[in-house]
C-alpha cells in the first residue's frame, strides 16, 4: 500500500527482541540454579528440610564431592536467606541493601574510569590512525601496558594518586582504554579506500573525513570493544577498592570483608560476588541497549 512504510522481512521488532532475550536469560539462571542444587543433592553436605505435614526429614547424598560441600557451595535458599537478613548483628539495613549501597558506590567508580578509559582509548586509535609513525613508536607501549598484572600495578596507583576515587577510577581506565584503542583503530582504517580517495579529491579536511567517514564506519567495532570495557570497569574498580588500607566503601571493600567471614557465614560472600556480576550485567546492557539504538537499521548489524 502507498505510504506505508515497509519493514524489514524476518527482523523481529526492538519489544520482540527484548523479550526473546528475557526469556533466554531467565532459562540460563534455571539451568545455572538447576545444576547448581542437582550437584549439591549428588555430592554435597547432608541436609534437613521440612515437608508439607511438618515433618523434618534428613537427606543424605550418595556421593561425598568436597567441592561442592556447604562451605565451597551453599545452597541458593541459603544466599536468598542472607540477602533478606541483617548484614551484621544488631543492624536493621539487610544484606541485601547494603550491597545495593555498596554496587551503587562501585559503579559511580567504574562509570568515570569507564568514561575516561573509552575517551583516551578512542583518542589514541584516532592519534594512530592518522600517523603511521604514532602508532609504530608507541603501539608496542600500549599493548605491553597490558602485560602488567593488574593487582600488582593497583597498589602503586594508590599509592601515588591515594586510596580515594581518583586512584580507584584510574585503575577502572587502565582496563577500559586497551579494547577501545585496539578495536576502534581497527574500526577507523575500515573504510572503503576508494570512498577515502573520493572525499580526498573533493578537498575534505581530515576533520571532515574523520566525522563523516571513519567515525560511521567504526561503531560496529566500537560498540563491540565498549561492550568488553564496560565489565573490566567494574572489575577495576573493584581490585582498585580491595587495595590494602583502600576504600572502605563499595563491592570490593565488601568482597574482602566478607572474605575474612567465609568460614562462618560463605553465603555473604557469594551474595557479594553476584551483586558485582549483576553490577557488570547492568553495565553491558547498557551499553548493549546504546548499541541496538545507534546502529538501528543499518545493514549487517548483529542481532542481540
């Protein structure tokens, strides 16, 4: 019909999609959840339960799998319990609040070094992709960055920059910048030669070049490393708040806290590992969301 605008044949809408995804995700957690317990009743700690008439009944598995014993792996209820009761003792503020506090903290942290790290990794691809001789001299440098380890490196960040934001979002940036840098390189060199040597014939500044040509052409690469940087910022900023004598807020704070408690209470300690994997899953749809709207309707564009 005239005037009506025609859609793409098999693409599922943006609510489709979203649902779809949903669904997979949950079928994930049932089958992590399913194996996680059905493990437990092969192999792990006996255990008592109540039935409907209230009676209480001891299971005993057939197996003995010291890996998954109640001290290496509570059961899911047990972390369920944790998160509704008091973080400590005497404390009204549940479990569950306090990590959200804490992730709250954390990815204010992870956020800037995320900022910081994708803008000097974007810089950095736009210096080198512009001189051969930039990236010959100091591409080496940028890669061997990463050899170094990062809980090693940690400390003496905090140590010259101080245990506050400053140093811990510096951590997050230095394991932000590397993936921007190495794929939006890739991404700016991947336009067309000819279509460069057209705007060049038409006098187009390199500015114009850059914004026009090789900026469009490098956000499938972009999106796809930001999508990498957005999980190793939280990751940074978590090993930057668990440096000794370092922040005395956050998830990495809480991890190590927790740490020292984990013969007597593991499930706050697995709680504090899912706040922060939920934290970095939050992080990547973001970025996946930004992604689905930039990159909408063109052509060979992922399907999430």
């Amino acid at each position: 019909m005239a005037g009506t605008r025609s859609r793409r044949p098999g693409r599922p809408s943006l609510a489709r999609r979203f649902v779809r995804g949903t669904l997979i995700g949950l079928v994930f957690v049932a089958i992590v959840v399913g194996v996680w317990e059905g493990a437990k009743a092969l192999g792990g700690d006996p255990w008592r339960f109540t039935d409907a008439s209230g009676a209480e009944t001891v299971y005993t598995p057939p197996f003995s799998w010291p890996i998954v014993s109640d001290l290496s792996l509570p059961h899911v209820w047990k972390i369920a319990e944790a998160l509704a009761a008091p973080v400590q003792r005497l404390q009204e503020q549940s479990l569950a609040q306090y990590l959200v506090g804490a992730a709250l903290y954390t990815g204010q942290e992870a956020a800037l070094g995320f900022l910081f790290g994708g803008l000097l990794g974007l810089a950095l691809a736009a210096g080198f992709v512009h001189s051969k001789l930039a990236e010959r001299a100091f591409m080496p440098y940028v890669v061997a960055s990463q050899t170094i380890p990062i809980l090693a490196l940690a400390p003496l960040i905090a140590f010259a920059f101080g245990n506050g934001v400053l140093g811990i979002v510096i951590v997050a940036s230095y394991l932000t910048f590397f993936p921007v840098a190495i794929a939006e390189l890739r991404g700016l060199s991947s336009p067309d030669p000819r279509a460069l040597e057209l705007m060049r014939s038409c006098a187009a500044s390199r500015w114009s070049i850059f914004w026009k040509l090789r900026m469009p052409a490098s956000l499938p690469y972009l999106f796809a490393a930001l999508k990498v940087a957005a999980t190793a910022s939280i990751v940074g900023a978590i090993v930057g708040e668990g440096n000794p004598g370092g922040s005395r807020f956050g998830l990495g704070r809480s991890i190590l806290n927790f740490n020292e408690q984990y013969t007597s209470a593991p499930e706050k300690l697995w709680a504090a590992i899912l706040a922060a994997s939920l934290l970095g899953l939050s992080f990547f749809l973001v970025v996946k969301i930004a992604e689905t709207l930039v990159l909408r309707g063109r052509p060979n564009t992922a399907e999430g």
